[in-house]
C-alpha cells in the first residue's frame, strides 16, 4: 500500500453470470432463484471502463437468505464504477458483526477488523494515505456499543471518508440478542422480560456529535441508497450513513411499514432540501409551529403545500427537528440527508500541518528524535 504507482493484480471475480446479481460465486443454501420483493438494486456501470463484475469478489456471500446485506452489497457494486475511483485506490474497513463481511465481498483492498475499532482504523489508514477512498461498514451494535466512543471521534474530526451503519435493530450475528437500537419492551434472548434500555438514535447522535454529513436510508430502494450513497461520496468530510436493514432470521419486519409498498407511503417521508416536507401522495405534510413539526392534513383543506415546512438540510436547528421524529406515533420516519456542512476535514487540516512543521524545521529523522534530549544507558 506504500507505492502509490504500484497496481496489483486483483484476483478475478469467478462470479456465475447465471446467478442473480451480487450473489458472488455461489447461492447461499435455500436462497433459490430470487430475492426478497424490493431487493434487487438500482444503478448502473460506469463509463471508465469498470463494471459491477469488476468489484465482485470470488468469495462465497455467508448471509443467510434473504437478508437485507444482499441488497445493500448489490447497490454498492452497481454504483463503485461510476464514482470513477481505480479500486485500488479503495479501502472496505469493517469490524465485526454480519454487515463487517462486507470487505470479503468487494474486489477492492478491505480489513475485517476488531468490534467497533473500525472507525479508528479507518482514521489511521486517511491520515497516512488520504488518497485512498475508503469506506466504513459498520452495524447498530459494533458502532453503537463497544464502538460508540471511536465513532463519535470519527465524526467530531470530520475524517474524509464514507461510513455505512446497517441499523437492523438486533445482534444477528451472535443470533437475536437485542442491539443499543432496539425498541424498548424488546423481547429477545437476553432480554426475556423485555428490554429497558432506551434506544440510540443513530441520526440524533451523529448530529450531537457534530457530523457534518448525516443520512437515512432503506435497503428495500435501492434508488434513494444510490442517491444517499453518491451524495455521501461527494461530501469532503465524514458522510454517516444509516441503513435501515431487515434482519429476516431474528427481527423480521421491523421495518416493513416503512419499506413495503402498501405502507410505506403513509409511513416514509422522503424530504429533499429546499422542497417541502410532503409524504403519503401530497396527503400530509409536516408544519413548523413554535419549535414544534405538526402533522397536516392536506386533503382537508384545512391546509395547503405552501403551509408546509420547506426543508434546508445545511441547517443544524431544523435536522436537529428533524431527527426528533423518531418512531413517533403518527408520524413518518425521515429519509433523506438530515444534514450537510463544508468544514476543514482532518486528514486535509493534518497535511497542511505537517507540510508547515516540516518547511520550518526540517524533515528530521527518526534516529535523530531516538538520541535527542536525555537518554539512558542500561547495562
């Protein structure tokens, strides 16, 4: 990874072209011919020669089947080719759990590293070669438990990079323990009785954490992931992307009034900055009165589209509003970037350092830093 001008030899992706795609090189037992409904992704090659096929890896895909993973992986390759980026120049850092599989999946460099260090990895690796892209994929409990500490740090120094967190609301790896996002009253294997923790709100937190790109997204639309991911991309700091994935063995369904097609419109609201906030068909909207989002019927007459709040998403107080509406009875639940900010990201700010000490004092040497000052012999 030293040489930048080195390209190594990839392996070759092995993929079955018969296969649906993103399935690697082998159908998980039992998965059979198709996908969940809503599952197949969105997006296309892009123009500088790569393919999707160029970023499938030759490793079997261990998720079980039907899981949320699938889709998700899927996107992510689709939409690799057309961020123009040579994959060696990509990075998959992960750290443990289902989704921390990832980097096995994609025909680019990647790390599985320890539980919830991989944000810290990831910051290492920027701030010693801030010309990779690399990408963070991360799940509820590795980012939110025993992670939650490095991930608040990532945000806060707004490192150049992209971080995926898979939000299923369950330990699915260590099979159905509930997860820092589970509901309360939870019912689960460790919490018989049902849990009474009160959950993380993924949004809210990055946001106290000053993160200056937050997003929300589903894996049941590929095209609003696409959307959220190439938007994440093109943001110069750290982009924090929360997906919403089902869990189909120990939570199923947790998100299906959001996700499926007969519920989701009176149940997702998909804001967009400078358009108002409008879901289920231009019926309802949401109104800022007093601090405060009301719910509004528009069919009614009561109120129209232009009563509604008109979103900004480069302001903090109205994604703060915004990131409020979590889980809250008749309300929808948000997607969409809550919140972007340009502001100086810590791999840039570091280079500039760096570059300036040294043109005051010299590049230096290490065996120079070793004998300097008071030293010790021991014999």
């Amino acid at each position: 990874m030293s040489d930048n001008k080195r390209k190594p030899t990839l392996p070759p992706s092995g993929n079955n072209p018969k296969l649906p795609p993103g399935m690697g090189s082998k159908m998980p037992p039992g998965m059979g011919s198709k996908l969940p409904p809503g599952m197949m992704p969105a997006g296309g090659d892009g123009d500088g020669g790569l393919t999707r096929k160029d970023f499938e890896s030759d490793q079997d895909i261990r998720w079980c089947p039907g899981c949320g993973d699938y889709a998700i992986l899927a996107t992510v390759q689709r939409l690799m080719p057309s961020l123009g980026v040579e994959r060696e120049n990509v990075v998959f850092i992960s750290g443990i759990g289902c989704s921390s599989r990832f980097p096995y999946y994609m025909k680019t460099y990647g790390m599985h590293s320890i539980h919830g260090r991989a944000p810290s990895i990831a910051t290492g690796l920027k701030a010693s070669r801030p010309d990779l892209d690399i990408w963070v994929i991360t799940g509820d409990g590795d980012s939110l438990s025993i992670g939650g500490n490095h991930l608040i740090h990532l945000l806060r120094r707004n490192v150049n990079l992209q971080l995926l967190l898979f939000n299923n609301q369950i330990y699915g790896l260590t099979k159905g323990q509930y997860s820092p996002t589970s509901e309360e009253g939870k019912v689960t294997k460790s919490t018989p009785y049902g849990s009474i923790d009160h959950p993380f709100n993924p949004v809210a937190l990055a946001l106290g954490a000053d993160g200056t790109f937050v997003a929300r997204t589903m894996d049941r639309d590929p095209k609003h992931m696409t959307e959220m991911l190439k938007r994440g991309h093109g943001h110069a700091g750290t982009s924090m992307i929360e997906i919403y994935q089902n869990c189909n063995i120990f939570n199923d369904g947790a998100f299906f009034k959001y996700t499926e097609k007969d519920s989701k419109p009176e149940n997702a609201l998909f804001f967009e900055h400078k358009k108002p906030l409008v879901y289920n068909n231009g019926k309802n909207g949401l109104r800022l009165e007093g601090g405060h989002l009301l719910n509004v019927d528009l069919e009614s007459g009561s109120a129209g589209i232009d009563d509604c709040l008109v979103y900004d998403e480069t302001s903090r107080d109205l994604a703060n509003i915004l990131s409020r509406i979590f889980f809250k009875p008749g309300f929808p639940q948000p997607f969409g970037v809550f919140y972007r900010e340009d502001r100086p990201n810590y791999d840039e700010q570091l280079r500039v350092q760096i570059e300036g000490v040294t043109a005051k004092k010299g590049k230096g040497s290490l065996e120079a830093l070793l004998e300097t000052g008071e030293t010790w012999v021991i014999s």
